[in-house]
C-alpha cells in the first residue's frame, strides 16, 4: 500500500507535495505524490521489468 506521509517533491509533476517513495530494483528511488501514482507505478514496474530482463541477459 501506498502511503503519501512524505512531505516532499514529486518527481513526475514537479511540485511539492506529500509523496509517496517507489523503489527501484537498481537501489534507486523516487517519489510521486497521489494524482501521479499510477503514472509513477507504471513507469517504475516498466523500469524494473527492463532491468531484471537486462540483468537476466546479462546472467545468461
Ligand atoms: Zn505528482
């Protein structure tokens, strides 16, 4: 679950806002705030997905 408790800054609208935190599977993290949530969702589960696809080549 997501939980905007974070005062921060948005990193898909840019403005500050209470955020929530969205983690990388390279170690890194951004922050989205509720209205770009499921922007943010999409595109951190797209990064990760050519990430571990690229770490699985790169095991192969
Ligand atoms: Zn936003």
């Amino acid at each position: 679950m997501h939980t905007f408790a974070i005062e921060g800054f948005c990193d898909w609208c840019q403005a500050p806002k209470f955020v929530t935190r969205h983690e990388y599977v390279d170690g890194k993290c951004n922050f989205s705030c509720k209205e770009c949530l499921d922007f943010a969702a999409m595109d951190v589960r797209q990064f990760n997905k050519a990430e571990l696809e690229f770490r699985s080549q790169q095991e192969a």
